[in-house]
C-alpha cells in the first residue's frame, strides 16, 4: 500500500508540533522537511521549479532548518517517521552534517530518512563559504564522508575535496540512515540510481514522473542495485483523488507527498485548528476510509 507523507513547507513554526503530533495519530507515514537558508534579495539565476523561475516565498516566509524540526518533532512523537526534502548539501560542511544527522538519527530512535539535493543558487554556496563551480562532484564526495562517518567506528578520509585524518562520532545510528535524493536531471538521477535509498521528486507531472522512474529502473539495472529496496517520494501536480493516488501507486510511487490544507483552501499561514480538520479529513478518506489506495 502506498504511503502518505505530509509536507510542512512554509508553515509558521510555532504549529510543527501539533501537526506533528496530529499527522502521527492520523497514520500519515513521515513528516516531508524542506529547506531554505535564506532569502537573497537579488537572485542571480531562475528557480530550476516554476515556469517563469521565480520563488514561490518571500523574504517573510517562515522556514526552520529541517534537522532541528526533526528533532523537535520527533520529541513530541513517537512513531511517525521525519525526513528531509530536501536539504541542500552543496553549501554545507559533511563532517559536521555528519554530527548533525547521526545525532537526530538518534534521538528520533531511527525515524529520520535524509533527503538530499545539491542546491540551486550560487549565493547559496558562496556565502556560505563553499565553491559552485564543481558542485555536483563535490555532492558525490559529501554524501561518501557522512555515510561513512555514520557507519561508526574509527574512519578517515583522503579526497578530491575532503580530507581527514582518523575520527570517530559516537554514538553511532543503530541503523543505517536511508538517503533519498533529490533533483530531476539525468545527473541526479544516476546518483539516485548508485548510491541512494530512494528518490524524491519536487513538483511534477505524471508524464514526467513515469519517464523519470523508468529511467530510475534502467540505471539501478545498470549498477546492480534493481534488487534492493527504493523508495520512490512524489509531489505531485496533477494526479490527485483515489484513481489520481491509484495511479501513482501504480506507476511505482511508494510515498506521496501531500498537504491537505491546500486541498481544502486553506493557505500555508492558515490557522492550526483549519489545518488539523485537513489532516483529519484527507485520512479518514484516502488513509482508511473507503477511497483508501
């Protein structure tokens, strides 16, 4: 059966909690984290994601970084999975994400998957102190070091972008932190395909959608990986409704994103309590009630 997940993007911070807490008794499968570091004034290049490549927020719009709501919300909860989609790696530091990620894998008792995208605007790299240029094989790098460093024990690193000399975090995870990566291009695909446990979509069309997951079983065939488990995350645009979820999950999507709220009119600065009937709503429905997929 597929499973729901909800997507929190942009919502007031001081309601995650409740939602989350809500979401789990609903049975929803995972909370969706997305990311955004901050809001540049001037954007140097189009957001790869809307037709016309501008930002769907503003400079107010509320954002928290995703591992530290995972590990808020994972406190007040106590099944619900969390993971990000998706956190833009290329900025950041493995070694320390590293620290970051295994301590979250922790303290939400192996609930947090961690989804992962290289970025898409050059003032996020740079000011945050990391080149643009090169980025797609230093992602590569990045996701080798922290899976190594969550692996546990004493390890070290000699690359083309990293260096270190033996280090050991403990604790480390008491199971292995499934990756999911973002990103629609053939590039990202293939690192999907070799070295992720799923793949997560961001806004797509169905035609789209079937194109890149047949593409996605051609590549896994090709690095030998068709045998093990992958999950396949999807927002999507234009399939919606029991025959719309029917037919995702038929296609191969293992996780459909949703937010209910939206569904029912409600924006992403609406009230908890409207929010919550939402949540409420669409589970009875597609969840457990007879439209269930």
């Amino acid at each position: 059966m597929v499973k729901f997940s909800v997507g929190v993007a942009m919502t007031p911070l001081d309601q995650l909690p409740e939602l989350a807490r809500a979401a789990e008794e609903c049975g929803y499968s995972s909370i969706a984290l997305p990311d955004s570091l901050f809001f540049m004034e001037k954007q140097t290049v189009d957001y790869p994601y809307t037709p016309d490549g501008s930002r769907m927020w503003t400079e107010d719009t509320p954002w928290v970084d995703p591992l530290i709501a995972a590990a808020a919300m994972g406190a007040v909860t106590s099944t619900i999975g969390f993971y990000t989609q998706v956190l833009k790696l290329g900025s950041r530091n493995p070694v320390l994400l590293a620290r970051q990620v295994g301590s979250v894998a922790n303290l939400t008792g192996n609930r947090f998957g961690f989804g992962v995208g290289i970025g898409w605007a050059p003032e996020e790299f740079e000011w945050c102190g990391a080149p643009y240029a090169g980025r797609g094989k230093r992602v590569d790098e990045m996701i080798e070091v922290i899976k190594l460093i969550l692996g546990g024990g004493m390890v070290e690193h000699h690359g083309q972008y990293f260096d270190f000399d033996r280090l050991q975090m403990s604790p480390a995870p008491s199971k292995p932190v499934p990756f999911y990566i973002g990103g629609h291009t053939d590039v990202a695909l293939r690192r999907a395909a070799r070295v992720g446990d799923g793949w997560t979509s961001a806004m797509i069309k169905f035609d789209d959608l079937t194109a890149v997951i047949d593409r996605l079983r051609v590549l896994r065939a090709e690095y030998g990986r068709s045998d093990l488990p992958f999950e396949i995350q999807v927002v999507s645009v234009d399939r919606f409704g029991s025959s719309g979820y029917a037919e995702l999950a038929d296609a191969g999507v293992t996780d459909i994103i949703v937010v209910p709220w939206i569904f029912d009119g409600h924006g992403f600065d609406s009230p908890l309590e409207a929010k919550l009937e939402s949540l409420h709503r669409f589970a009875d429905k597609y969840i457990h009630g007879k439209d269930a997929v």
